[in-house]
C-alpha cells in the first residue's frame, strides 16, 4: 500500500520486550533508495541514526502524545496500515 502526505498510519513496534501501537501523519514520502531529510528530521538520526537507505518507497510519520510532545518515526512499511482503511 502507498501513502502520502496527510495520511493517517498506525503500526506496532516492539522494544525492550513489550508492544507498543502508534498512530500517526506521514509528512514526508522517502523516495526508493534515499533517506529521510536530515534538515528536517535531525531527530531520526541521532543515537543509532536511520541506518541505510530502503529500496522501496518509505515513509515519516509524525505521532503527538501529551507526554512526550511531537515524535517522527520511520517504520518499515510493511507494518503500516492506514487509519482510514484499516488496510
């Protein structure tokens, strides 16, 4: 499934051995090959960083929570289901 700018995603992650579900806008389509906009996404590559460049198109998401304030995340897109759709 595609998305674009606007969208509203959800998915599943898993760390630390517990699930967490997060729901979120996409604000930027990653380009086959490329990576996330480091100007506008510093955050995605601090710690760890994003790693290499996918060979699909990928997606950010920005997801608000009241504890932490504004989050982006770039999920695998295999994970990602729209919220319109559920699909």
């Amino acid at each position: 499934m595609t998305f674009k700018t606007g969208d509203q995603v959800t998915w599943t992650s898993q760390a630390a051995g517990s699930s967490k579900t997060k729901t979120g806008e996409v604000v930027e389509v990653v380009a086959k090959g490329s990576r996330p906009n480091r100007d506008m996404f510093l955050s995605l590559y601090r710690s760890n960083g994003v790693g290499f460049s996918r060979n699909h198109e990928s997606y950010v998401v920005m997801v608000k929570n009241k504890k932490f304030g504004v989050k982006f995340y770039w999920p695998m897109v295999k994970n990602l289901r729209s919220v319109a759709t559920g699909a």
